[in-house]
C-alpha cells in the first residue's frame, strides 16, 4: 500500500503541475507577438507567437511530443506546420498532429536524429514543461486535396501530418494507409492510427516483415487517387516510382532534396547595390549575399520557411525548395539552397 500511495501523490502532483501550468497560459502575456518588422530584403517573416510549453512526454522510442499552449491561436487545416524556434536560436519544422479547432494549443511530435544538426537534440534533451517558445505559423504546404480516393504512406515520424487528415476524412471515403517503421515500438500513435483505419491500415514493422510492398499497396487504385507520403526520402522516392498511372503525388520533406549534380561556381548582381558577387561552388547565395547585405532575412537554411525569397530578374534557377509555387518560381528562388543554371544570376536586392 505505501508504495500505491507513493505512486499516487505523484500522479496528483503531476496534475498540480499540469493545471498549475494552464493557469500560467491564462494569467500571463502569452500573446500572438506582432508581425515582425519588414527586413530590408526579402519577404517579411511569419508572425510570431510565445506560447508554454505544458507537455514534453514520450510517445515512442525516440520520439517525444510537445503541447504548446496560449490563447486565441490562429486555426489550421490538416497538413500544416509550424516553425519552433528553439532557445539556441536553431528554427526547425514540425508537423501539426493535435486537432485543428483547438484554439489554445498546438501539438507536435519529433524523433531524435542521432546524426542531425541538433535541433531534435535540443528538443528532446533540452526542452522542459514551463518554458516559453517562439512558434512562426502554422502554414500549411501539404493541404488535404478533395480526390475520388486516397493512398496514404508514412514513415516513422511521417504519420504526424497524415494523422489528421485521417481524423478529418468523412464517412464513406476511399482510403488506405500504409505506415511503416523500424519496430512498433518506434511508431508514434500507432493504437490510435490502428483504430481509426481498421482493415484500412497495412502495418509494416520492419524487424517483423521486411520492407513495404509498394507494388500490392497500389493495386486497382481509382482514377484520380490522392496519394500522400511524408517519411523518409527512399520511401518517397519508392513511391514516386511506383506511383500508379492517374493518380496524384503528394510529398511532405522536412530535409532539403539531395541534389543529384556537383555544383558549379557563379556570379551574382545586386541589381539595385550595385554589387556583383560571386558565390562559390561549395557555398550558397544566402553566405555570399548576408557578406554584402548583413541584414537580409533568411531562418532555416533548409528551403522551406520562405524567409529568404527574393526576385529573380535575369538567369537561369536551379531550385532546390520545397515551398515555392510554380509561379513563383518563374521570377524568384530562395537563396538559401536555390542555385543558377546559367554562369549569372540578378537579384532585385
């Protein structure tokens, strides 16, 4: 009995902290910050909110979800992001899992990367219930498409934005998921994702059965089909090439695409500085631009925030983003992994 009881008092206190840490969200100024100031280039960037941080718990082997939580909190569709920018200073993206009416949280979910550049680090050994974080967004670069059917494909963290999209399709849709892993035991949400697909959900454990078979999973798919896939990049590129005939490709990338060429060296003008530059082949335009023009914006370095867009008035782009329209690709680039074809590029900075 005594230890039940031990057991007990911590569970109340737990509680204790929890609510004592909501009252915190309502009392103190966790506001929507203001739109932050116009750089001087670039597109300005994403507001900014500080919200709590009420909850840093595992939900996986490797993987810890985290509850963010202020007051008003602009809405989401299934399928977007936010920015969190951690106390280092290092912006990382993080899909939105938790339920877009709530309006005075966010949840998001990541996997510790052994190998990374530490911001999973950081978030999963640094991060604690009580501190304050800057978020940017949410935006949303991977909608819920309406189609006639869907094919989802998750890897590991990858079920994290498919997760409401799930919660969100109606009654009657056509749909199957594929979510694989390396162990069930490393699959984030896997009794909920198991609930809500049913006979719909091919499970594939990696250290149980083998690979996916991509080939059975597209069988007799309807004209049409919406196919979704977040997870690693040879799963993406696996799906790609088995993407049947008709259907739609829908790909959700939280690291840059490996480019498939070497880079060459190029110069760049600065049309309205009136200083050409030149940006080596080992290099990005952003270094050789923030040498010239210290204050141009850019946050992660990645190609997918937008931070650091700008227009493009001569030349041939090489773009290496996960963000930009079609349209927008004709006359501008982000410059942070974005590169010439041509031996010369000019930018209206």
């Amino acid at each position: 009995m005594p230890k039940l009881r031990t057991v007990a008092l911590v569970a109340g206190a737990a509680l204790l902290t929890r609510r004592a840490l909501r009252r915190r969200v309502q009392a103190s100024p966790l506001w929507p910050l203001p739109a932050l100031d116009p750089p001087l280039s670039g597109r300005p960037r994403s507001r900014a909110l500080r919200l709590l941080l009420t909850a840093h718990e595992a939900v996986a082997d490797g993987v810890v979800q985290l509850r963010l939580e202020g007051s008003g909190l602009p809405r989401w569709e299934p399928g977007a992001h936010l920015d969190l920018v951690l106390p280092s200073g290092l912006v990382r993206q993080y899909s939105l899992c938790g339920d877009p009416e709530d309006t005075s949280s966010y949840t998001v979910a990541t996997r510790l990367v052994e190998d990374g550049r530490g911001g999973s680090r950081e978030v999963h050994e640094q991060l604690a219930e009580g501190m304050e974080l800057e978020v940017r967004g949410p935006r949303n670069r991977f909608p819920l498409v309406e189609a006639p059917a869907y094919v989802f494909v998750a890897g590991g963290i990858g079920i994290t934005p498919v997760l409401p999209m799930l919660r969100a399709l109606p009654d009657g849709t056509d749909w199957r998921l594929l979510y694989g892993g390396r162990s069930r035991a490393s699959m984030p949400f896997l009794e909920e994702v198991s609930k809500l697909a049913g006979d719909r959900l091919t499970l594939v454990a990696e250290d149980e059965d083998g690979r996916p078979d991509l080939a059975a999973l597209f069988t007799a798919v309807p004209e049409g089909t919406a196919v979704y896939c977040c997870g690693p990049e040879g799963l993406m590129a696996a799906v790609e090439a088995h993407l049947p005939e008709g259907a739609t490709l829908h790909l959700e990338r939280f690291t840059p695409r490996a480019n498939a060429g070497g880079n060459h060296a190029f110069a760049v003008e600065l049309r309205r500085s009136e200083r050409t530059l030149t940006v080596p082949a080992d290099s990005t335009v952003l270094a050789a631009v923030r040498r010239e023009l210290p204050d141009t914006a850019y946050s992660c370095e990645q190609g997918f925030c937008g931070t650091c867009q700008q227009r493009v008035l001569e030349g041939e782009i090489e773009h290496r983003d996960e963000l930009l329209t079609d349209a927008e690709r004709h006359e501008s680039m982000l410059i942070c992994v974005s590169r010439a074809r041509s031996d010369r590029l000019v930018l209206d900075m």
